[in-house]
C-alpha cells in the first residue's frame, strides 16, 4: 500500500494530473468513477488565494467523494507560499501540492512552476516554508530539470525529501520540451532507485495506453503513475489500465452510448458546477477525444 504521510492510497496507485481547465470537480467525479485512485485540483495561484480571487476560491472546493484528493497550487514569494498553504489547508484537502513543473511562460518567466527549477535553493526554501506551516501532507510536482544542460533531478528530489516533502511526482521532460518530444522515464528511474529516497515516486508523461502503463510500471520502477492529457476526453483510460494490470487483457473501447451517455453526464456537472456559459464553453477541449473515430 502507498503511503503519502499517513494517507492511504492504492498498492500501486494512478493518479490524475492537476491540469488547467482539466482537473474540475466535473470531470474528477468521472475520472474517480472510472478508478482513479488520488486525483489532484487545477493548479492555483498563491497570490490569487492570498488577494480572495473568486476564480482562485472556486478551486479549492472539494467532495468527499473524491478523496483522497489533493490540491496544488504555485507561486514564488515566501510569504504569499505561506499565507496561502493556510488557506489550502482551510479546504481540508489530504494532500496539499506544490507545482514546480507548469512550464507556460507567463508562470515560468515569473520564476513560479517550473521556473523554479533554475533556483534549486529558493525552490527548497519556499518548501520548507510551507512543510512547516501546515499539518497536512506535503508533495510536489515538477520537471527533470530547466534544459537538457541543467537535469538537476536527483539534486532536487534529494533536498525536497530532506525538507520534508511526503511524495514527489516527476514529469519526465525538461522545461524547454513544454510537451514535444518523448518524456524521459530514465530519469524518474535513476531518483526512484536513489538509495537516499524514501518517498514515493510517481512518473507522469506519455502514458497513453494501459501497455504503455505496465512497460512504465516494470522498467522503471515506481511507485505509481500519474495520467494527463491521455485522461482528457476520455476517463476509461484508468479503468483500461487497471483491468490490464490484472488480466493481462485489453478491454474493448466505450461503446457509443457510453460515450454519449458519458459525455452528457460531464456536460451536466459542468454546468451544474459553472453555469451554462462556462459549463458548455470549458468542456470542448473534451469532445475530440470523447467522440474520436466516430462514423457519421
């Protein structure tokens, strides 16, 4: 059983990725439906926390239902990391997440997300800042390093560990990458197999297909995975890979009326949870994949 601190999670646990305009309450109920064993919110702005933003606000609700869930949230001042770690804390998430891996420029250049990657000591020191200020379990998300010259991974892995960070994710390209090219799992490999490591380690990136899950799972050797874009549209993709880690099978796709039927049901959470407007309009990054290889 995976532990992260004192919570529970799964023997070998696949976790939804904190993804902007993703990771809603809508589509995490669904995502949970079809086995996500730990999902994660959208990430959030420490200064839109610390400033009251309603957009910010709304981010920090979360369902019973859910857990065990955590919810990440970003910035690069301490004191806005600390004031706002005790307003995450206030939501009663089971896991509070720092995001070191958000790449877009305009959290990155303001040296937030991944940013933080070309100021090791700044990153571990906001860290600490927020261990200390909250009793709830610290993990972090973040990226090999800023480019290929500076895969500071293990360095990093090691000094979040000794600060007291409880899990660590790791999303196996660099800064510069964004998402082109092929994540590279040798490295999530090499902290996992550091003898210094004690948390558990999740890999994120590229994992599409339930055989790519298990090959992941085997070669490199981690505690679980985290699953993004390849859960967008289409949240059978836990249930698919769980099934094959049992059986060995392949589970046939969702049928077209589940996919309607599935897809209905997201829509009306959506804007249930948003309004109409917001509710249709945030679910179309969703219907390619919900509706890919239709025959009309």
């Amino acid at each position: 059983m995976v532990k992260i601190g004192d919570v529970k999670i799964a023997d070998f646990p696949l976790l939804l990725a904190p993804m902007e305009d993703v990771s809603d309450p809508p589509f995490r109920r669904l995502c949970k439906q079809f086995g996500a064993d730990m999902m994660y919110t959208e990430f959030i702005s420490a200064d839109g926390l610390v400033h009251e933003a309603d957009k910010s606000f709304k981010k920090l609700e979360v369902f019973d239902y859910e857990r065990p869930i955590g919810i990440q949230y970003f910035g690069g001042q301490l004191e806005s990391m600390i004031k706002a770690a005790g307003i995450v804390e206030a939501a009663n998430p089971d896991v509070i997440d720092i995001n070191y891996g958000c790449p877009v420029a305009k959290v990155a250049c303001k040296m937030a997300g991944a940013g933080l990657l070309q100021d090791i000591d700044k990153m571990v020191e906001l860290t600490a800042a927020v261990v200390k200020s909250t009793s709830k379990p610290v993990t972090v998300k973040t990226r090999l390093g800023w480019d290929e010259r500076s895969i500071n991974i293990i360095e990093v892995a090691e000094r979040l560990q000794d600060v007291g960070i409880q899990a660590l994710t790791i999303h196996g390209r660099t800064r510069k990458q964004m998402y082109k090219g092929e994540a590279d799992w040798s490295w999530i490999a090499k902290v996992k197999q550091n003898p210094r490591m004690t948390i558990p380690i999740f890999g994120n990136g590229d994992v599409d297909s339930p055989q790519k899950a298990l090959e992941n799972r085997n070669k490199y050797g981690v505690d679980g995975i985290m699953i993004g874009r390849a859960a967008i549209g289409y949240p059978w993709v836990f249930r698919e890979i769980k099934h094959y880690f049992e059986t060995g099978e392949t589970l046939p796709p969702p049928t077209t009326e589940e996919r309607v039927q599935t897809c209905r049901q997201h829509l009306s959470h959506s804007i249930e949870w948003k309004g109409e407007k917001l509710g249709v309009v945030e679910m179309r990054r969703h219907y390619a994949n919900y509706f890919r290889g239709f025959k009309i």
